[in-house]
C-alpha cells in the first residue's frame, strides 16, 4: 500500500477511533448527570446484576454488587481509559508493520504522518487526562530510524 493511502486510512481510523472514545466519554457524563438528580437516600446503594456464574453444579447463581456514585464514576473513567489505551495499543501494532516503509520516506511525509499519530495520542491523553505510552512509544522509535 503506498503511503498516500495508508496516510488516507489511518486519518480515517484515528477519527472513528476518536469518536469512539469521545462517544464513551459522552455516555460516562450523561449515566453520571442522571445519577447526580436522582434522591441518593432511595437509590443507593444500588443492587445492580453484576454476573451470572456458573456453580459446579452447572446452576445459574445471580450475584450482585452494592455500588456508589463514586465507584460507577471510577468504573466509567476505567472503561474510558482502557478504550482509549486499546484503540492506541492496536493502531501501534499496525504501525509498527510499517517502520521500514516509514524509515524511506520523504521527511515532509513522515512530518504529516507523525503529526497525525502524536495529535491522535495527545487527543486520546486529553480525554482520559493521563499518559497512553503505547502508540506514543511506537511513534517517537519510528522518528529516530
């Protein structure tokens, strides 16, 4: 594939992996919006169906987990940040089959595709407000290559 289109599919990626974590960061504000207005003296703690196991006499138990507003807002920013660390851990792996196509290319094409990756990263950061090492480790090798 030649760089232009890889260059072409990787910006389409990168949005749709954006709007992805963008989308579960949305839904983590509204889930926390709504429990905020309701009455915390008639709602928590919640009962909420946490797993159905399978009990070794192959019978289903329903377990249940007693939750706070505050352990389902760590629950929604875990989820956000391991969406955001996956989507950047799987765009590294496909980056990193294409190192020695990176390492020959012209210095202003790698410049538009480093700029692509490092903003995607940095956009991804900013959402979950802590560091994703994944794609940015693969990123800055293939700059000194």
């Amino acid at each position: 594939m030649q760089h232009s289109e890889f260059l072409v599919l990787m910006q389409e990626l990168y949005l749709n992996l954006l709007n992805g974590v963008e989308g579960l960061q949305e839904q983590g504000h509204v889930i926390i919006d709504i429990l905020d207005s309701l009455d915390p003296s008639v709602i928590f703690p919640l009962q909420f169906l946490h797993a159905a196991v399978l009990t070794s006499t192959a019978r289903l138990q329903k377990v249940t987990l007693t939750t706070t507003p505050v352990s389902i807002q760590d629950e929604l920013v875990d989820i956000l940040s391991s969406a955001a660390e996956l989507s950047n851990t799987q765009v590294a792996r496909v980056i990193s089959l294409r190192a020695d196509q990176h390492a020959t290319l012209e210095l202003a094409d790698f410049v538009v595709f480093f700029n692509e990756s490092w903003g995607f990263v940095v956009k991804c950061e900013i959402i979950c407000r802590r560091m994703i090492v994944g794609l940015r480790g693969v990123v800055v090798s293939q700059v000194s290559i």
